[in-house]
C-alpha cells in the first residue's frame, strides 16, 4: 500500500432522522486538531435523505469540505447501504485517518467497513493525537478500564477509530469559516441488502442526555432503593442538576440505563459530580474522572472513590443530601 | 437448523484491583469466566435449540486453557465444541481474530453464527461484524431479542440508543447479542459431569481455511504502542464530620470553586 496517496482527517456525520448528532460536531472539533497538526484537511461525510442543508453547520463547525451523499438508499441507517457508502468514498478519496462516533451505529458499521477495507480500528478512543513523528496515536481503556494501551495502525490506511459521546469537546461555532460542499452519487450494489427495517420505535421522549450535563448528582448502592434516589432528585434540582448512577443500582433496576455513567454506561465530564455512596468501581471511574471538580459521599473511608474525589466526606449520603438540598434550598432564598 | 456460537474467555474485570500505592494492575487470583455477552449468545442458542431442535456448535480461539469455557458450553447443553489454538493466531488484534475465527467457520455448516456484542476485556465490539463481513453474509448487533418463523426468517429486536428496531433477515446471518437479551442458564449437574467425558476439538492453523498472512500479529493492522495504568490522582481532601459540618464543608469548597 502506498500510504503516501492517503491524506485528510474524515469525519463520519451521523444524523438520525435527519439531525446531525452531537457526537459528530465534537468528532469534527478533534479533527480539525489532528489535521492543522498534520498540515491537511478536515472532510465530513455526510449520509442520509434530503440531508444537504445540514452541510453549511458542519463547515462552521470545523470541516473545509463536506461530501454529501443524498438518497433513499441512505435514509435510515442500514450496516450495508452504509458501508458500500463510505467504502467508495474511502476508494474516491483516500482519507489518512476517519473518526466515527463510539454509538450503535458507529460500533456496527466501524468494524465492517474495517473488514471490507483490510485496515485497523480502534475503539473507544479517550485521546487520540499525532506525534511529533507525524505518528496517528489512538490511546484508549481496556480491561474493564484498568489499563490504557496506545494503538498504532503504522502499516495500513485509512487509520480508523471510534470515539464514544461526550469524550471531545467541539469547536465554537464560527460561521464565518469558509468551505466546499460536494455532492456524490453512490452505486450500490442492492442485492447484498439483506436486512430489513420493520419498525424503529424511540422509547425515550423526553430524553435526558447526562453527558451534557453541567452538574451530575450520582448515586450508587449506598443510596440503596428508589427512595434514597427521590433524595437525589431532590437535591438535583436546587442544583438544576441531573440524577445519574453506577451500574450497581441500574443493574437492580432502581435508575434506567440511559443514566449510567461508567465503561458500559456513558462517559460524563460535569463541572461537578456529586458520587453518593458510590464505592468507585475502575468502571465507574472510566466514565467520570475527567470531571472538573469531584465530590465524594460515603460511608467507608478507604472506597477507591475517595482516592479520586477533589472533597471527600465520610457520612451517611441518607442524612447528608437531605441537609444539603435543605441549606441550598435556604441560600437561594 | 446449525448454529455456531463463538464465545472468549475473560478475566473476570469486575475482580480486577488496581495497587493504590504504585497504580499497577493486580491480576493475580482474578478468575477466567465465559464473557457475560457471549453467554448470552450460548443461551440464545440453546433456547432455538430447545424450541427447534438446532444443532449447537461452539467454537473459541485463545490459549489451551481456554478449553474450560468450552466444558462449561457443554454442560450448559452445546453439542459440539472447538478450541482454535495455535502460535500462529498468537497476538491477533480484532481484525486477524475475525480472519481466524471466519477460517473455521467456512468449514463448518451453519445457519445462523452467533457472538456476544462485546468483551469486557476489549470492549471493542469488533469481532462479530468482521466476521460477516469476511463471510459476507449479514450483520445485526446489539440484539435483544430474537424470534424465528422455523424456516429461514429471523425478527430481531436490535437496541439503541433512545429505543429499538425491529429487524427482518434471512439465513444465513450472524447476530451479536446483549447479555440483557436473557438469564444464561446454570450448568446442570449431569450436563457438568458429562462434559468431562465429551471430546473438545483442537484445531490449528491446518484445520482452517484463511491465509496464513491474515492472522496473528502478521495479519493484524493495529499495534499496541504502549500500555500503561493512569496511576493514581493525587488525593484530595477528605473529611470525616458530623452531617452538619459535612454540609457546612460542601457549600463552602462549592462556592469557592464558583460553583454555586
């Protein structure tokens, strides 16, 4: 392979019924990074149905050419429509490095365009950067959190990896930025679609995104049972904060999923996080420790947790939230 | 109906310390267990089994001591049950791992290839698209439920994010399941004692069918760099007062960082 031929920092937009996810936006952010670092370009792919309009953001956003691919075909996401998209922009273009976001869908159309193309994804990156070798560094968790390995691919492009939700910070929003938008036709091959779409049902109306939150109050076993968690929500709202948890009590069923912060949850970085009775399992710190300032409610003294909180406090979360929502409640008068 | 499940063997991660003094892994005692993902793949296997009569085959690639999920497979009910091990699939990134898992698969009959979605050693959720699109034959991940019209049709209830697809596909495919999608079922006593008379297949590098140049570290694009532990913060302050001056403590660091 002749790497030389490979340039530009692709970003794969994902939009899903025709809005451009947040994930994008931060990936696009990272890319412009990695490209003035490299010397080259920021490209964002952008796949859907009547998409065009959503173009001019992206550029605001960070990229200098947008490619538009506007069909049927690439409506509603599909693994296979998807991946003969991108693997003939891949052919077209010979981007050096592609970032999709760390989502349903990225984790599913990722790895098989990786298998199509013959090259390396990472996933799950937390930090990716080039050396002053010029080197695309990936550096991500593995082991459950426990160990963080920096990955390569030295030999094969493009250089791919994944990036879940909330990990990169996007770029301000600059619409006096200047750039191109094309539009591509794709040529599918329609006998290798083999899935069909029945029915996609959303199930969370209203859904709170903890990611974005800029105050997490989060509780863990020590707060024990839906009650203890009322005494949070309480307290969330003097904070005009939201409730997240650790797996322990979403496992139990107390918290739904989408509020779990942690390896198998979401990652969150709040300008404060409140962790209730939460012990601090390495998981649960994979998804929180970048927050700006840490405070720590628990019982025992020596719960990891305490190691990482910028204030700790050995209490019982039970009488302690309750006091605290009531003294806030109390300043705000 | 054939089923070929391919399952991993994990260090249990949620047994893992990290040393507090020197921040380095201790691995030392953690246990070996089937990875909770694939286990519910296995067990959305055996459930077609028990419904449809299907024949159940499961297959692992890793060290020789990786035979005892394959044991525990069969005394949940498996059938048949291979071990991939070799030096030449040794240092596989998931790109040579789906090429070597893909080579045994093309010598065995199937109608349906079953893998968990993830690894909690990995996470990387990787493997079981590779492997369709090596096959090429399609992919649905994040299952969570399966239904199957005793012909060829599966529905497939996909997770997302906000919700749920339905999805509609044919056999041969390949699915990768949450561990949510069921309870695994316990190894029965009789099924623990007759998996220690049942034969685990071996099979190398001969027995498969793939290039030699796709497997292993050869065959793999991705290279570890380096690892390393993040070590440990530096600590905070902690505070061991009464509930009243635990609060009084809060609001005062709260406002002083500005933060209410």
């Amino acid at each position: 392979m002749d790497k030389s031929q490979y340039k530009n920092v692709f970003v794969f937009v994902e939009q899903r019924e025709g809005n451009i996810q947040g994930v994008a936006i931060e990936l696009l952010g990272k890319a412009r990074n990695l490209a003035d670092s490299l010397g080259e370009n920021v490209y964002a792919m952008l796949l859907g149905k009547n998409i065009e309009s959503k173009a001019q953001n992206l550029i605001a956003y960070g990229a200098d050419k947008v490619i538009v691919a506007s069909c049927d075909e690439l409506d509603e996401y599909t693994t296979e429509a998807y991946t003969q998209a991108i693997s003939q922009i891949v052919n077209e273009y010979k981007p050096s490095i592609i970032l999709f976001g760390a989502t349903t869908i990225g984790r599913d159309l990722g790895p098989r365009l990786s298998a199509r193309l013959s090259t390396g994804l990472t996933a799950d990156c937390t930090r990716l950067e080039i050396s002053e070798e010029k080197e695309f560094l990936m550096t991500r968790p593995a082991f459950g959190g426990n160990l963080m390995a920096t990955i390569v691919c030295p030999e094969h492009r493009p250089q791919m990896s994944t990036v879940r939700p909330g990990v990169m910070k996007a770029m301000d929003k600059d619409d006096s930025r200047k750039g191109e938008i094309e539009k591509i036709e794709i040529n599918f091959n329609k006998d290798k679609f083999k899935v069909r779409i029945k029915e996609t049902v959303k199930e969370k109306s209203n859904m709170i995104d903890i990611a974005e939150a800029k105050i997490l109050v989060s509780g863990g076993r020590g707060v024990g049972s839906k009650e203890g968690f009322i005494a949070l929500k309480n307290l969330a709202e003097v904070l005009n904060a939201e409730v997240s948890a650790s797996r322990a009590v979403v496992d139990a069923g107390i918290v739904d999923h989408d509020r779990q912060v942690g390896q198998t949850g979401k990652t969150v970085r709040p300008n404060l996080y409140i962790a209730c009775g939460i012990s601090g399992a390495i998981q649960h710190m994979a998804g929180m420790e970048e927050s700006d300032y840490i405070v720590a409610i628990n019982k025992d003294r020596y719960a990891p947790i305490m190691q990482s909180a910028d204030l700790g406090i050995v209490g019982d979360v039970k009488k302690i939230i309750p006091l605290l929502t009531e003294r806030l409640k109390g300043l705000k008068k | 109906m054939k089923i070929v499940v391919c399952i991993k063997q994990v260090p249990d991660t949620t047994e893992v310390k990290l040393d507090p003094v020197t921040g380095t892994l201790i691995r030392d005692g953690v246990p070996s267990i089937i990875n909770p993902d694939d286990k519910g793949g296995l067990e959305l296997a055996l459930q077609l089994k028990d419904a449809y009569g299907a024949e159940v085959t499961v297959i692992t690639m890793g060290p020789p001591q990786a035979e005892a999920v394959l044991r525990e497979a069969y005394a949940m009910g498996a059938d048949r049950v291979i071990l991939l091990t070799d030096r030449k699939f040794a240092g596989a990134d998931t790109l040579a791992t789906s090429n070597a898992l893909a080579g045994a698969l093309r010598t065995l009959e199937y109608d349906l290839i079953i893998t968990g979605r993830q690894a909690i050693d990995g996470d990387t959720a990787q493997v079981g698209p590779q492997i369709a699109e090596h096959l090429d034959i399609p992919q649905i991940s994040y299952l969570e439920d399966l239904k199957y019209d005793g012909k060829k049709t599966f529905t497939v209830k996909k997770s997302t994010e906000d919700g749920y697809q339905i999805l509609e596909v044919d056999s041969p495919c390949l699915v990768t399941v949450l561990s949510t999608a069921n309870k695994a079922r316990y190894m029965t006593v009789k099924g623990i004692v007759e998996a220690f008379n049942k034969q685990v297949e071996i099979w190398g590098f001969e027995n498969i069918d793939v290039e030699e140049a796709k497997l292993g570290l050869k065959g793999s694009p991705t290279k570890v760099k380096k690892a390393f532990t993040k070590g440990v913060k530096s600590a905070g302050e902690i505070y061991e007062v009464d509930a009243e001056d635990s609060v009084g403590i809060i609001i005062s660091k709260l406002k002083e960082k500005f933060i209410i």
